[in-house]
C-alpha cells in the first residue's frame, strides 16, 4: 500500500477516508437496531459527508447535473410513473429516496476519485479488509469457521476484496498487492459466498486472456465482437428450446415439496426463479410496481417462509418495472461503458469491474446492496482513472 506517499492535508485526508469507508463499512456487520430501525455505521457517515459537503463546497452536488446523469433522473420519473400506474405510488417513492441517497454518495465518492484514483483504491481495498476481517471474526467467536450466514450483505465484501486486489495488482505491476490477492482467497473461499468466488475467478480468467491479447482491438472490432456475442447466445436459446425448458420447470413447480424447499436453498431458488417468469408473462411490459414481488409470490406458496423476490436483479427488476424499466436501466449501463472505453482514460481493468458487478447481482435479491454494486462502476468509474 502506498497511503503514506500521498501528500494531502490533514482536513483533505481525513474527507478521503470517509468518503472511501462508507461503501465498505455498509457491505460490514456495523450495522445496529435503534427504537426498530436498523442503523449502519455507513449512513451515518454518509449523513456526516452530505452535511459537511453542503456547508463547505455545495458546487460538488452541481455534477447531478452531468449529462450522464440525466438517464438515471429520468429512470427515477420511470419509477414514479410506474408506482401511478400500479397504484403503488409510496413504494415507488421509497425506491427512489434509496436511489437518489445512493447517486449523493457516488457522485461524492466520484469527485474524490477523480482527484487521485489510487489512493481511493487503496483506502477502498483496506476498508473491506476491516469489513471482512471483522465479519470472519464475528462469526469465529460464535464458532462458526465457514459459511458466515449471519453476515447478510458484509458476505459481498470477500469477493469484492478479492477483486480490487486483483484489479490493482494488474494495473500498477504490483506484486504485493498479488500476494495479497492471494491470500484473500482464503477468507472467500471459507465464506462459501459463491457468487464472489465465481465472479473472482472469472474476471481471474478473463484477465489472463486479455494479458494473451497484446494488441487492443478497435472500437468496431469490440461491436463486432458483442454482436458476436449476443447471437451465439441467442442460437443456443433456440437450439436448447429453452420455452420448452421453462415449461416444463412450471409444471414441475405445481408439485413442489415445501418442505424440502424450505431446508434446500437450490430447491428455493430454482423455483423462486420459475414463479418470477410467470409473474413477468403476467405483467411484461410495465412489471407489477416497487415491492410488490412478494405479494404476487403469496399465489404460489402456503408456507409464507418460502415468500422471497426471485434472488436475481434483473428479474426482479422485470417482475417490479417491466420490460421497459430494465431496457432503460441496460441501455444507460451500456451506454456509460461505451462512453468510458470511448474516453481512453480509463484502465482496461475498470471493463472487467463491470463485468464483475454485471454478473454477481445475478445472483442477488433486489435491495440497497445490489443496487450499490451494480450502480458504483457505472457512477464512479473514475476509480480506475488514468491519470498518465
């Protein structure tokens, strides 16, 4: 780590910390009930900056003006409207409270990084090893050694960990911080949190093929490439007739044993994952509203334990919003990578941070937490600036 080799004042040192500690310490176990309500240290601190940033240098919340940002103001009218028209309008504003807190504190953290990437790296990289270490040793001391359950969202921190590791280990040629990458593994690995060990071990693989591959292809060249992609993707959809997969996935689901379903996470799931295609066949175009995907799970289950979203984004974000709402989300998404690979200023490897974060809200339920990992490389990719 090279924090000691920044030169800041200690009033502008001490705004980085915060500002860098915040999304770790919010993927952590800091997190506390008071009169009902659950407390994160991370709010907190988020409140604390907020306040601060408007009575010291308010021109930094003028950047919810960028012109990258008005898709997003524009997905928040998308919300509204839809909570009007499915008469669910105080969900609808809820979500957007919880997306417009988490714009502040990345439009924030993006004015930070842009002053000096690195060192929002490094202070990013040794807040989630404080997150991570304080979860492993939490659930040690209730002696539990693998599988930290009780972590909720600080789990997400051993892949992330891991990853930035990775990340910055091939940006700056940095041995150390491979050594370091290495020995992260091991906490991933004994938190069983597969989405983060996948994820790692795919941008690990990816890594390794774009190392192979010394000349960076042309921009026509990469359409080519994702429209490649896509019809391969789409043939094999066809070629398995995946209709009929799914068919017969729902019939099968009619004779689900709830017990077993209950006590097996992949029974769960799978079938979570078949009454969410039904609920979007139902309602494809402007999905059923914010929240409402467990009411509509109430028709499928007599046991209301087994009442969950469908434990992936993107089909929750289709069973709440609709086809519309999440091809207005992607096309943002994909249009703020186009314009960053565009840019040539930024490190190859901010491309496979969003191919990291793509991928593990996969496999995660709709919430604050999803939503921070998926929005954070598209709101602040100046993590990876090149500042050369």
């Amino acid at each position: 780590m090279q924090l000691f080799n920044f030169k800041y004042s200690r009033t502008e040192m001490i705004s980085f910390i915060i500002v860098c500690s915040i999304f770790p310490l919010y993927l952590s176990m800091f997190r506390y009930g008071v009169f009902g309500a659950l407390v994160r240290l991370s709010d907190l601190l988020l409140l604390t900056l907020v306040a601060i940033k408007l009575l010291t240098t308010p021109k930094v919340f003028y950047n919810f003006a960028q012109v990258k940002i008005i898709p997003v103001w524009l997905y928040i009218g998308y919300i509204l409207t839809n909570g009007v028209y499915n008469e669910n309008l105080s969900s609808s504003i809820k979500e957007c409270i919880q997306l417009l807190w988490i714009m502040t504190y990345f439009i924030i953290a993006s004015s930070y990084a842009k002053k000096n990437s690195r060192l929002f790296l490094e202070l990013t990289i040794v807040f989630l090893i404080i997150s991570a270490t304080y979860t492993m040793l939490y659930h040690f001391s209730e002696g539990n050694l693998t599988r930290y359950k009780s972590a909720n969202d600080g789990k997400y921190a051993f892949g992330l960990l891991s990853l930035l590791l990775l990340l910055k280990s091939s940006m700056f040629s940095d041995r150390q911080a491979f050594k370091v990458f290495l020995i992260s593994l091991i906490p991933l690995f004994m938190s069983m949190e597969r989405k983060g060990i996948f994820g790692v071990i795919l941008i690990f693989i990816l890594l390794g093929v774009i190392k192979l591959i010394k000349v960076k292809p042309s921009l026509g060249e990469m359409k080519l490439l994702l429209l490649s992609g896509f019809l391969i993707a789409g043939s094999m959809l066809y070629l398995f007739d995946i209709s009929a997969y799914i068919d017969y996935k729902i019939y099968q689901s009619n004779f689900l044993d709830e017990g077993i379903a209950l006590y097996t996470s992949n029974v769960h799931r799978e079938n979570l994952l078949v009454n969410a295609y039904q609920i979007i066949s139902e309602h494809p175009l402007l999905g059923v509203g914010s929240d409402q995907i467990t009411y509509y799970m109430f028709d499928y289950y007599w046991d209301e334990r087994l009442i969950n979203g469908a434990h992936n984004f993107y089909l929750d974000m289709l069973v709440q919003y609709g086809a519309i709402g999440l091809l207005f989300l992607l096309t943002w998404s994909f249009y703020t990578m186009y314009s960053c690979y565009k840019s040539g200023r930024y490190y190859k490897e901010l491309f496979l941070f969003y191919a990291y974060c793509i991928f593990v809200v996969t496999f995660m339920a709709v919430g604050q937490a999803v939503m921070l990992v998926f929005f954070m490389p598209f709101l602040n990719p100046n993590m990876f600036l090149n500042h050369d």
